[in-house]
C-alpha cells in the first residue's frame, strides 16, 4: 500500500469519515447485473465480456457476459450485463 493510501486510510479512521469522502473507491454491486464504481481513476479495458477499473493502487476487474457501459463519467462508471466475478488485481 502506498504512502498516500495509508495516509487517507488514517484520515478516514481518525475523523471517522466515509471512506469515499477521502476520495476511497466506491463499489456496489446489485445481484449479478449491475456493477457501480465511484471515485474510479479511468478505464483500463472494456469488452463484452471483461472491463478493467482503475481504483489507485489496483484495478477492479468485472467479468461476465453482454457487459455494457451504461454511465462513465469523470467520477463514476455504471456497468451492466451477466457479471459472473469481480476480482481486485494490484497494479
């Protein structure tokens, strides 16, 4: 973990913050269709079938089948489809 992420991670602890108010990644998943990332640092690849998320330090892989970019905005990515894993792979 870098020096930064451990620094936010200590902010968030001490002023018990939200853990996305310090600029941490927000994930949520609904049941196996939708995937809904906040505070995302890009797109790393987008396929039917696979979409990779930059989240700082890691990436948020989304696996599945008929995968759509619903929303991509400058601070957020919906995806939606057949999502059979999510996986959280170090940079």
């Amino acid at each position: 973990m870098s020096r930064l992420s451990q620094f936010k991670k200590h902010i968030v602890q001490k002023f018990e913050l939200a853990p996305e108010a310090a600029g941490c990644l927000r994930l949520t998943v609904i049941d196996n269709t939708n995937v809904y990332i906040e505070n995302h640092k890009g797109i790393a690849e987008y396929t039917q079938k696979k979409a990779s998320v930059y989240g700082g330090a890691f990436t948020v892989v989304i696996c599945g089948s008929d995968l759509k970019l619903e929303r991509f905005g400058r601070d957020n990515v919906a995806i939606r489809g057949d999502i059979r894993s999510v996986q959280f792979e170090n940079l």
